[in-house]
C-alpha cells in the first residue's frame, strides 16, 4: 500500500494539470464531503506542497489552495489523451476542449421540463371570472421557461474578438455570438489555466477586507502581495498601507467622479463616463471583475457609462455597487456589467440597482433587458425583480364596469420598461399562463399572492423618480463620445 501511495504521489507531481480527484471539504452544515475536484495547479511552499483545485460541480468562488492531506490520491482520474489531429465541433485542427469544459458544457445542458407551446390565441377574447386575460398575448414572441440550472454553461462561439458564466439558452433572447463590439461578456476561447486562478488573496476597500472570488489582471508584481490596497474614493491600487496613507493625503476625491443624478436618504447614485473618467472606469472594471467571472475586461471604456452606488457618511461617499451600460445598444441592452460588493449583498442593494436601470429606461421612453448571459446570482435577482414588478401591477388591477380586469403583454412592458420577452418569460417561470378556451389567462394563486406579499414586506430600498435629476443623450448624434 505504501509502495502504491508513492508512485502515486510521483505520478501527480509530474503530471498535475487535469487531473482530478475527490477533495475534502466543508458543506454548509459544516459536514464533511468529497466533491470531485479538478487540479489547475501546484506550488511549493516552505515544508509541504499546496494545490489548486476547482470542484467541478460548483462555483468557481470556491476554488481553493489545498494540503495534500485533503485529497484522496486512491481515486486519482488522468486526463485523456489528445487525438493525434485535435478536433472539435467537427473541424479539424482547431483547439480542442480542456476537459473542464466538457464537463460544465454536459451539466448545463440536462433535459428540460418545459410546457408545450399551445395555439396561438385571437386577437379579440374574452376574460373570465376569477381570471386576468391577455387579449394580445401574441405581440410578444413567446419563450420557453429556462429553469435555473446547475453548473455553467458555455458557449465557445467562432471568431469573437473577446465576450459570464452560467448562461442561458439562446431561446431566451441571447444572441448566439456575441457582439464585436461595447460588449462586456467573455467568449471562454482565450481559458487558460492562469485566469481560471484566483491571483488576487484579499482586498482592502474602506473599512472592508474582501476575498475575491475570481481572476483579475492586475499588474503582475501585486498579485504575490498578502493584501491589495484601494482607495475607497478613487479606486487606484497600492502595494501597501504606507503608499495608501500617503495616497490619501493627496486624493482630493470624496466621491465617484462624474455627476451625481440620485440622492435619496444616504444613497446616491453618480453617473461616470467611460471617455471623461477613464483611469477610474478601468479600476472600476479590475475591482468587479474579481467577483465577476462571466465579464471581460476591456480598457477600452470609452463606449460605456457607469452608474455607481454610494452610502454616504461623514467620511465620504462609499461604493456599495454598480452597473454599466452601452452608450448605444441596438439590442435594446440597458446593463452591460452589474455587481453588489459582497459586504452589501443580501441587503436589497441589488434590487436597488435593477430598479435605478429600469428607472433610466423610463425616462428615456425605452424598453431594456440586461446583456446577456447573466451569471447566477445576477439571474436569481432579475428573476426575482421582474417577478416582484409585474405582480405587484397584477395585484393592483382593478375591475372594469364589473368585468374581470384584463391587461396585455405591452401594457406591462410599457409600464414597467422591461422587455416583453422577459414578461413572457417570467409569466412562464411563475407558472401563471393558462390557455383555456381559445384564451390565455393568468392564475394568481393564493400561495403566489401570499408570498409576494411577504417579499414585499421586506423590501425597504426603493428607488424614488422624484429624487432622480437625469437628462438622457442621444449618442447616436455625437461624432465622438
């Protein structure tokens, strides 16, 4: 047994990259579990050895540098060989799948519990009892349900110059490539086993230290430091608490650059141009994208705004999170990049920027819909915004001369600035469209209502269109931003 524990051992240290194995860990019971994990690297460290492992059916957040005694070598798995001509997607000679790849790709793409489509209904119905028709049901395209699935799903389209994570299918409106340009969603073609590490040990912002959750290209030389300086205000990375201190003597800044366009209580919202305020749009970027692993950077900012949320004190004005936006969008795109800092998450700020971008599409007489794909949590909170928006329209209905109320797809986009497909969609996903006698209805259960009810009720943060002083551009008519 010693023998084979050691050829073993010799085996993983000449051939490290690929190889997978169970890896022990903690659940959230805090018990003991031994997900299958895959070995992305290894290093040396004064007396022992540590390995980076990504667990193949989790989160890229939770990757980790563990001791050989936590990995059970009796069930090592080796990569596959290549093929003499490597192939994928039938064309020989291109770059073939890491395994990793292969693996996300077969996870997300399980089977589907998906309702058959019915008949298309008539323009004029009637509504029935009990029951909220939708006359012109068929203005909007109608889209499947996509239930939120496990894993992450990629997409390695041909030929991008450069496009998050667990994607959704194309059916839900996402273009099948992605754009060539302004777009923020990274292809997955350029993977290697250097950005799929965490370089980045811990961020001090303000009064907060934060563990990143992914890659992010910061210089080099920063990422063997224990701790990543930034200053809160302006964003700019130091190597230490002594060139912080010394920055913050001359950093003037209390605040995001650009303008400030929200002010209710002690949050604010500051709108920044990607062209005017640069340096800081670019640290803006390397900052989210350690907690953003479906989004690129692109040091090209200049067809971007950003739009930062602040908490203010006697200190200044504190970022809290963000969202940035295409100048000009021909998909109707009113997010490129979102994210709540991790000390603000799980406190209604996301929902608090959700509902500023849809408050800008307002004012701006549009429809928007946010780039597409999402990641997981960026998913679980539209869904939930866009379900909590369109019942609370639904619930304040009221009755017509006696007739049930009746209201359509449009009405609802219009009212609340959300893209009919992502009405439909969200209909689907509560599971409220019926088609009953050549019509559609909606069904509001008392288990929906009652648990809409109490979602509201924790909902504090809303955004105020009285305290919201934004003018609109129209970029298209300006030679150069």
């Amino acid at each position: 047994m010693c023998i084979l524990l050691r050829i073993i051992t010799a085996l993983l240290e000449i051939e490290t990259q690929g190889c997978r194995l169970p890896v022990l860990r903690k659940n959230q019971e805090n018990e003991d579990e031994w997900p299958l994990a895959e070995i992305l690297s290894v290093k040396e460290i004064p007396g022992r050895k540590l390995y980076y492992v990504h667990y193949i059916d989790f989160n890229k957040r939770l990757d980790e540098w563990v001791t050989p005694d936590r990995l059970d070598m009796k069930k090592l798995q080796f990569p596959k060989k290549e093929a003499k001509t490597p192939t994928k997607n039938g064309l020989p000679g291109s770059r073939p799948s890491s395994p990793e790849s292969e693996v996300v790709r077969v996870a997300g793409a399980g089977p589907q519990h998906t309702p058959s489509r019915p008949p298309q209904p008539q323009a004029q119905q009637k509504s029935i009892p009990t029951k909220t028709s939708l006359p012109d049901f068929q203005n909007g395209t109608a889209r499947r349900p996509m239930p939120n699935q496990p894993g992450r799903k990629r997409k390695q389209p041909p030929n991008c110059g450069g496009t998050d994570e667990d994607s959704q299918d194309s059916s839900d409106g996402i273009p099948s490539t992605p754009r060539m340009t302004g777009s923020l969603v990274s292809d997955r073609s350029h993977d290697d086993i250097v950005t799929r590490m965490k370089n980045i040990d811990c961020i001090e912002l303000g009064r907060h230290r934060l563990k990143p959750w992914y890659f992010s290209p910061y210089p080099q030389e920063l990422t063997t430091l224990p701790i990543l300086y930034l200053c809160e205000f302006c964003l700019k990375y130091l190597k230490s608490l002594k060139c912080l201190q010394r920055h913050l003597t001359k950093c003037n800044l209390r605040h995001p650059p650009g303008n400030e366009i929200y002010r209710k209580g002690t949050i604010s919202f500051f709108e920044i141009d990607g062209r005017k305020n640069k340096t800081y749009s670019q640290n803006l970027c390397l900052l989210a994208k350690c907690f953003l692993d479906h989004k690129t950077l692109y040091y090209d900012t200049d067809p971007f705004l950003f739009y930062v949320m602040t908490e203010y004190d006697a200190k200044g004005f504190h970022i809290v999170g963000y969202f940035s936006k295409e100048k000009e969008s021909t998909e109707d795109y009113n997010v490129a990049c979102i994210l709540t800092l991790p000390p603000y998450q799980r406190r209604g700020y996301g929902k608090l920027l959700i509902e500023f971008s849809y408050e800008l599409s307002k004012v701006e007489g549009k429809t928007g819909t946010p780039e597409k794909p999402l990641s997981d949590l960026g998913l679980l909170s539209y869904r939930s915004y866009w379900s909590q928006t369109i019942l609370e329209i639904l619930m304040d209905l009221k009755p017509d001369n006696g007739e049930r109320p009746q209201i359509t797809i449009n009405d609802i986009s219009e009212i609340t600035s959300v893209k009919k497909e992502d009405v439909i969609s969200t209909l689907q996903y509560l599971n409220l469209i019926n088609y009953y006698k050549g019509q559609y209805i909606l069904t509001l259960s008392e288990d929906i209502v009652e648990g809409h009810e109490r979602a509201m009720q924790k909902r504090h943060l809303r955004i105020d269109s009285k305290c919201l002083h934004f003018t609109p551009k129209d970029w298209s008519k300006r030679g150069k931003w």
